[in-house]
C-alpha cells in the first residue's frame, strides 16, 4: 500500500508544482515560472519536498 502511495504522491507533487509555475504565478502577476529564477527553482521544489514529508509524518502519526 505504500509504495503505491509513494509513487503517486510523487506525481501528484510534480502536477502541482507545475500548475503553480504555469498557472498561479501568471494569474498573481508574476511571469510563467515565476520567471524562473534559477536560484528559485530548487527553492520551490524544496519547499514542496519537505511540505509533503512533513504531512505524510503527521497522517501517519495520527492514523496509529
């Protein structure tokens, strides 16, 4: 069951990642990507790596 899990949630960070450089960004103002800054594009990335660990540690915590 987590395997399957994992690889999902993989895609589905990515899908998200992606609707947020293409599609939120430029309705914020920002240009597409946020103008893709190179130093933000790991940043951005990060930051949804560690988003997604840190609530799969809290809903595995609390389904125990």
């Amino acid at each position: 069951m987590g395997r399957l899990e994992s690889g999902c949630g993989a895609n589905r960070a990515g899908a998200r990642l992606t609707v947020y450089w293409f599609v939120v960004l430029p309705l914020k103002g920002s240009g597409i990507g946020g103008g893709f800054h190179p130093a933000m594009v790991p940043i951005h990335i990060g930051f949804h790596v560690v988003f997604g660990i840190g609530t799969a540690i809290i809903f595995r915590a609390l389904a125990r």
